[in-house]
C-alpha cells in the first residue's frame, strides 16, 4: 500500500511543524558569560566601558562586564559581583538612563 501524493504532502507538513515547534521550545540554560566575579573596587584603574548583560533563559543572573585600560594600554574585561556598592551604584544610574548606550559615560563618570 503505497501512500497518495496528498497523504505524504500530509505527512510532510506535520513532521516540518513538529520540527518547528521543537527547534523553537529549545533554549539553552546556564550558559551565563560570568562564573568568576571580582567586586567593582578591586579595579584600581580607569573604566572606559560596561556592559549589562540581563537576567534571561540563558542565564538567571544580572551580569555586569566593566572594561579597563591596563598599564600597558591594553583594554581588559572583567565580571563585576553586581551586590557590591559601587556596581549597585552603576547599575542604578543605568537604570536611570533607560539604558541608553550612547549615555554610557555618564555612569562611568558618576
């Protein structure tokens, strides 16, 4: 018994709309960019840029990723523990911004 053409068009539109569905329930947990932390005033030197990485399905935490210039001019990442005063402090003024990149040093500067 052979499938008709309309049967196996049939079988082929259920079989793409399950593939659909399962590749989009698919996310991935855990895969935060922070696993070591070091407190905001650890940094002595300069900081050039942030970036605020939200809690997401991803990732269940607020990440905090200061950038500064070493000694030898060479820019540097680290993740920042986002409970510490000064990181409070920068993440609240980044609220207070409505996240606006472009007014980023304004919360360096504060």
């Amino acid at each position: 018994m052979g499938l008709a053409k309309k049967d196996g068009a049939l079988l082929l539109a259920v079989v793409a709309a399950v593939c659909i569905q399962l590749y989009q329930a698919q996310h991935v947990v855990g895969r935060c960019r922070c696993y070591e932390e070091v407190r905001l005033m650890a940094i002595k030197r300069n900081i050039t840029d942030f970036q605020v990485k939200e809690k997401s399905a991803a990732c269940s935490k607020i990440q905090l990723i200061v950038t500064f210039m070493e000694a030898n001019s060479t820019a540097v990442e680290r993740c920042v523990k986002p409970q510490g005063y000064k990181a409070k402090q920068l993440l609240k003024c980044w609220e207070g911004i409505n996240k606006n990149e472009s007014r980023k040093m304004e919360c360096i500067n504060h």
